[in-house]
C-alpha cells in the first residue's frame, strides 16, 4: 500500500499523500521514513456505545 502511495504521489506531481499506521506495529513503522513519510500527527479513535 505505502508503495502504490508513493508511486501515485509521484505520477501525479502530488505535494502529499496521506495513510494511516498502527503506532502500535514498530517493524512497519520503521520503512515509512525511507521513501520520505513523515510523521505529523497522532490520532485516536474513541467509540461510545449505549
């Protein structure tokens, strides 16, 4: 998925792309600084249930 990303921010002169990883997943994590991901931000999602 990181490289279709990639290979679309290049094909269409994008300035961005954006994913979303599990923070919990170290050895994922540890390839998007390689082709230039940065981090941002960190999100959560909270659900509420009745």
């Amino acid at each position: 998925m990181t490289w279709h990303l990639t290979s679309d921010v290049e094909t269409f002169a994008a300035t961005a792309g954006t994913f979303l990883s599990d923070l919990a997943n170290p050895a994922s994590n540890a390839l998007y600084p390689r082709p230039g991901y940065r981090p941002i931000e960190d999100r959560a999602v909270v659900e509420f249930s009745p």
